[in-house]
C-alpha cells in the first residue's frame, strides 16, 4: 500500500488545504481526509475530477492510492414504498441515479407492495423538485432535453417494430445515461423536473420492453423507479400513466387482483383533477386497462363498466387536444382492439369478432409482435363462438409471426391459445 502522506503530499504540492480541495472537487472535507489516511478510495468518476486538481494521470493517482482497497459494501435492498416521499434531497436525487446506473438490488414487488406503493403515491403530495446548481459535469439546458426527448420519441416508435428481446437492452442503456445526468450535471429547476418527466418515461418504457425480453424483476425495478421520478417531477399524469402500467404489467403476469388495486390509484388520481389536466385520450386509456384488469380478475360487471367510462371518454377527444406525446399509439382502430379483447372476456364473442377483425387488417403489420398478439386475441373469440378451425387457422398464423421475434409476451399468448385449442378439439 502506497504511505498514507503520499496523496496529502501532492495536494500541498498544489497548494491545496483539505477545505480548498474538497471545495475544488464539492465533497465533505471528511471525504478528502479519508482519502489521504487510506480509510476509503474515490469511485472513478471522482478520481477523474481529482487527477484533474492534482496535475496528476490516472495512472499517476492510483499509484498514490491504497492498492487493495475494501470494497464498499452493497447497499441492501430497498422497501419500494420508500420511494414514495414529499421531499427531495439530494440523497433521493442521488439514490435514483444509482439505481438505475449501478450494480444496486433490483426493487422489489413481493406480496402487497404494489398495491401499498399506489396507495402511497395517492396519500403523499409532491416533492419541491431543488435545482442542481453544484454538479461536477456539464451545464445542461433546453437544448439538451429537447435532445433527450427527441432519442425518447424515437425508442417509442422502434419499440412498435423491434421487439423487447432485441430492444430492452438499448433502452435500459438510455435509461442510464439519462439518470445520470441527474446527479452529475448542473441544471436549472426547469430542466430538472423535464429530466425526470424523461427519466420517469423511459422508465415506463424499459418496464414493458424488458418484461418482453424476459426479465420480470429488473422490469418492475424500472417501474417503481418510474413512479418515484414522475412523483418527483410533480407530474400526476404520467405518474398516473406509469402506474396503470404497472398494474397491466403485474395483470399480464399473474396478478390480476393486485393490478385491479393499483390501476384504481391512477384513475383516482386522474379524476380528482381538472379536466383540462388529462386529456379525453389519456382517461380513455387508463380506464380501458382497468377493464382489462377487472376482466383478467373475472369482475365482469367492472369491466363492462370501465369499458364504456372508456368508450365515452374517447368519443370526447378532439384533433387540437394537448395530448402528451407517450399517448400516440391509441388510434381508434387500437381502441377498437382493446374494447373487443374485454368483449371476448365479458362472454361476447361475436361482437369481439365484429371489432377485432376490421381493426386488426388496418394496423401496420411492421408491428410483428402486436400483430400476433391481436391474431391471438381474435382466435380466443372464434374459439369462444365454437369455431374452433377458425380459431386454429389463426393460431398458425399467431405461431408463424411469434417464431420470428424475440417476444415474451406473443409467446405466452401464443403458448395459451395452443393449450386452449389443444382442449378444444
């Protein structure tokens, strides 16, 4: 190990005191001193910073640094309705950050704890989001987040044609360069709350592409990350959007009852404001998967119900309404899609068949994984009517398109209906 002088050595070489190197470099005085006695090591990105203040290369400073120095303990894994808070500090700041850029436990979803977090959420108002005026990396702007928001429109059109196995990766990768702006950059209040509007959006979007590339934990990791970014960020509609996301999420693997619960914090949340606050779009598509969450749990008077509050909140939207932009892909034709999948669950195969078929033939066909999704659904609703070689014919199709990406939700689709026809016949 290097002698423990060596560091202090080469800062008064500077002519640096502790204060005025901690200063230089914005740490505690504390931080310096444990670095000098060989208590602790800076991370990588410090040691940048601080070679820069020393005159030194990297290489240089490792040689002044302990050689063997103990790992820093792994944090232990968080109660995701922690992050539920009407404050934010720079240790919520930073805590986000991590989370999403560095080898941290995955946040987790066991027993109730997405119901507790939505209930969390709805009972906690929002945090004064602080400016940060002190980061060690570049001065970001408009500019910059016009940028970010930009690459964010682009991955939601590529996740319409590429699927979660093939695209989760670059998305969790957008992810973390944006996140880590958060704690690096300096920034106006502004910029800060559009920042983690993005964080919370892509987030939202890494949730679903990741669980179609397979991976559940990580992918309810970005969702809870998501809510707490959009909390933050004073936004109850895309917190609100994120949520209901989750919910369809937990009702797409397994746990419908659990989803039924939180996609009623959203809607609560959504209508206990202003009408201009949430366009006719977004109430449409946060009741319409609360539909489907009480169809997945067999409450089929609620469903119907959602349905129509869905039905009639679309037939409210007009062309100039301010829609956000994460609400594009809700065309009629998806709309009609969504109503005839609930008409299937609710018992009402023919009426599904008269949505689903028309719908079905005007989508992009690009959209591979969709589309087989929707071919699933349309045989469920020929099987249902008893035309089970209809419902077979389509479900060749749904296997032919599924065999061509990487999809975990077309596949299990496709896995169900086998076993359902394999019944049948």
């Amino acid at each position: 190990m290097a002698r423990q002088s060596d560091l202090a050595r080469q800062r008064r070489s500077r002519g640096h005191t502790q204060e005025t190197l901690a200063y230089r470099l914005r740490v505690d005085v504390s931080t310096v001193a444990r670095w000098e006695r060989g208590a602790s090591t800076p991370t990588p990105r410090m040691r940048e910073a601080l070679a820069r203040e020393l005159g030194l290369s990297l290489d240089q400073l490792a040689a002044l640094l302990p050689d063997a120095p103990v790992p820093p303990r792994k944090p232990t894994a968080l109660d995701p309705v922690e992050l539920i808070k009407d404050v934010w500090t720079p240790a919520e700041r930073d805590g986000l950050a991590a989370r999403l850029t560095d080898d941290v436990p995955a946040l987790e979803l066991t027993g109730d704890r997405a119901v507790r977090v939505a209930r969390q959420w709805l009972i906690t108002p929002p945090p004064t989001a602080v400016a940060r005026l002190d980061g060690t990396g570049q001065r970001i702007g408009h500019t910059t987040l016009d940028r970010i928001r930009a690459r964010l429109r682009y991955l939601h059109h590529a996740d319409d044609v590429v699927a979660g196995g093939d695209l989760h990766t670059t998305i969790r990768r957008e992810v973390a360069r944006t996140a880590d702006l958060l704690r690096t950059a300096s920034y106006s209040e502004d910029v800060g709350r559009g920042l983690l509007q993005a964080v919370a959006e892509l987030c939202q979007l890494a949730g679903w592409s990741t669980a179609d590339g397979g991976h559940l934990a990580p992918a309810e990791h970005y969702y809870l990350n998501g809510i707490q970014a959009a909390h933050a960020a004073d936004d109850p509609v895309l917190t609100a959007q994120v949520v209901s996301a989750l919910a369809g999420h937990l009702t797409q693997f397994g746990r419908p009852r659990d989803a039924v619960q939180v996609a009623r914090s959203a809607l609560v949340r959504i209508d206990g404001l202003d009408r201009g606050a949430a366009t006719p779009t977004v109430r449409a598509l946060l009741h319409a998967r609360w539909s489907w969450e009480h169809a997945a749990a067999a409450e089929n008077t609620q469903a119907a119900t959602a349905i129509r509050r869905a039905q009639d909140e679309y037939g409210r939207r007009r062309d100039d309404d301010p829609d956000p932009p994460w609400v594009y892909w809700l065309t009629p034709a998806e709309m009609e899609i969504i109503v005839g999948r609930v008409d299937t669950a609710l018992g009402r195969p023919h009426r599904a068949r008269q949505r689903l078929a028309p719908a079905i033939r005007t989508c992009d066909h690009r959209r591979v994984r969709e589309t087989a999704l929707y071919t699933t659904w349309l045989a469920d609703a020929h099987l249902r009517a008893h035309d089970v070689d209809r419902a077979a014919a389509l479900a060749d199709r749904a296997r032919q398109l599924n065999e061509t990406i990487p999809s975990a939700y077309s596949d299990r689709a496709v896995r169900h209906l086998t076993r359902r026809l394999a019944t049948a016949r």
